[in-house]
C-alpha cells in the first residue's frame, strides 16, 4: 500500500471519527498520523523527482 492509499484510508477513518463524535484526543491522533503520510508522500515525490533513492539522506 503506498502513502496515496493510507491517505486516503486515513481521511475517510477520521470523517467516520467525526461524524460519531469521537473524542477531540483521538481526532488529533488520527490527524497527526494523516500529516505523517502527507509528508511521507511529498518526500517521496521530491526524491523522485531528484533521482535519489528511498532512504537517501539529502
């Protein structure tokens, strides 16, 4: 699964997470992980875009 897909995954787990009324805590924990991919995702693109490898230290 790329960072594309648990992106997405994760928005829709957090609209359910709203929709129910979850805790703001719990809300927050779901946004930060969906930060966490959004970062991984553009790190990727850029590394691409560069030519450098996954895991290739800038």
């Amino acid at each position: 699964m790329d960072n594309k897909d648990k992106i997405e995954i994760a928005r829709n787990i957090l609209h359910n997470a709203v929709s129910i009324n979850m805790s703001m805590e719990i809300l927050l924990e779901i946004s930060k992980k969906i930060d966490q991919y959004v970062v991984e995702y553009y790190r990727n693109c850029r590394d691409k875009k560069d030519g450098l490898d996954e895991g290739e230290n800038v």
